[in-house]
C-alpha cells in the first residue's frame, strides 16, 4: 500500500519534498535538455510558488517528520529549497499554462502569500483572476510583516512577478486595483485587517491594561517595512518566543545599535 512520505505529510503547503531531493541527489533524472536545477524548481513550485520566501522564513515543520531522524540527523530543507529559489530568480524562471481558459473569473481578497498562491493555481487552471489589497505593494506579510533582511525584497519582487505575468488581469486604470477600498455592501465582500487587538499587561485579576507604549508584534514589523519606525527606546520587552516575536527583536536590537537614531516614532495600529 502506497502512503504519503512523512515530511510531505508534514508539509502545510504540500510539496513534494522526497520528489525534488531525489532530484537534487541525482536519484530522478531529469528529461534531456533540462537541468537538474530547473527539474527541482519544477517539482517544488507545482505547489508552492514562493521556493525563495520558504526556504529563507518557513520554520520545516517536515523535519519533524523526516525518516533520517532514525538514522542521525533531518534533512535541512530550507537550505535546499533556498538554493533552488535563487537559481531560478537567477535563471528567469517563469511559470506558464497550457490549459485552456475557461471564461470563469474570480476576484480575490488580499496579495498576501495566501492570495497570491490562490491566483498562481487558479490560473494554472485557466480562470480568470483579479487581486484586491489595500496596500501600496503587493506581498502582504512577507512584504510587511517580515523584513526585509529576511526576504529581500528583489527576491520578493522576482517571485510575485512570476505570478503576475501569467496573467492576473485587470481592466481597471489602477494596476491590480491597490488600495481599492472594498465596502462590506459590495456584492458580499468584505475586507479584514491583521492586527486588530490591543495588548496590554495582564493585571492579577485576568484582566488586561492597556498600555501607551505597548504594541501588537504585527504593527511593529508594519511600521518598520514601511519606514515610519526607525528607532525604539533602549529597552523594549517582547511578549512570546515565537518566528514573529524573534523577528521583532531582531528588528528592536538593529534599531537600537543604529549609528545615527532618527527621532522617536510612533506605532499605530494599522
């Protein structure tokens, strides 16, 4: 009986993991004329259009699962998917369709990863796809909660515009319609934000304080993307050990070294 290898099993965005190692380690040939880069880069992005993003910021849940923990050690995957991402931004990969359109159009809400990936497959499978964000740049978190020491925004940039240019449509004068306010009493559809509690310290009797100086994680890392954070205070607290909390003070500890503080700024919430 066939079943599904551990590590794609542990996968959320579903890659073919053992696939394109055994490419990698020369296992699978690759069809005449084709590199073996490019026959990973293939099999990776038949699921995940961002190798670039993933191998630099996903946190491996598969390597949990991987059969060499039995023997000595998981595979480092996020080192391999790196490379592969970067060889093919380095090497002009670009996605294409052979399916035909269907004449179906879908709109959707937000150029975040999550959207993008939805656009990336639905027109692979022909349809019709317009994307609707209120921001400047297309991304979401990768772009504006992650930074950019972290994904570099030509990386960034190189693997959104794969997924553009197989066609997300927009007959509209505001390319893919940025910033377009989307009112609840539009055809059902609605717009939701990140971020939108308050923190604050918990008091002894469970309740929470609200406090001037205290900020959600996601409207730090926002305002630092965006440039209007470009100095904290010499202390800064961090609630949690999490991929975001780590990524605040890393950002925290940049900005506090910095040679040359700008002037304080202040943190709103998006």
């Amino acid at each position: 009986m066939l079943s599904t290898p551990p590590c794609q099993g542990s996968c959320p965005a579903g890659e073919d993991i053992r696939g394109y190692l055994n490419i990698a380690r020369g296992i699978e040939k690759p069809p005449a004329g084709v590199t073996w880069q490019e026959y990973a880069f293939r099999r990776i992005t038949e699921a995940n259009p961002f190798p670039g993003v993933m191998g630099r910021v996903c946190p491996a849940p598969c390597e949990s699962g991987c059969n060499r923990n039995m023997v000595e050690d998981h595979v480092g995957i996020n080192s391999v998917e790196h490379f592969v991402g970067d060889w093919g931004i380095a090497n002009n990969m670009a996605y294409t369709s052979t399916a035909a359109e269907t004449g179906k159009k879908v709109a959707i809400i937000g150029a975040g990863p999550a959207g993008l990936a939805a656009a990336y497959q639905l027109r692979l499978r022909g349809h019709g796809v317009t994307i609707f964000d209120e921001h400047e740049e297309l991304g979401g978190m990768m772009r504006y909660g992650i930074p950019g020491f972290r994904t570099p925004r030509e990386m960034l940039d190189a693997e959104i515009k794969r997924i553009i240019d197989l066609g997300v449509e927009n007959p509209s004068e505001d390319p893919y319609r940025l910033r377009r306010q989307l009112r609840s009493d539009r055809k059902g559809i609605r717009r939701h934000l990140h971020g939108d509690g308050r923190p604050g310290w918990p008091s002894a009797a469970g309740s929470r304080r609200r406090s001037p100086n205290c900020v959600t994680a996601v409207a730090f890392l926002r305002a630092f993307n965006e440039g209007r954070l470009q100095h904290v205070g010499n202390r800064v607290v961090v609630i949690g050990g999490g991929d975001t909390s780590i990524d605040v003070a890393t950002v925290a500890r940049r900005l506090v070294t910095s040679p040359s503080p700008a002037p304080r700024t202040t943190v709103r919430k998006p």
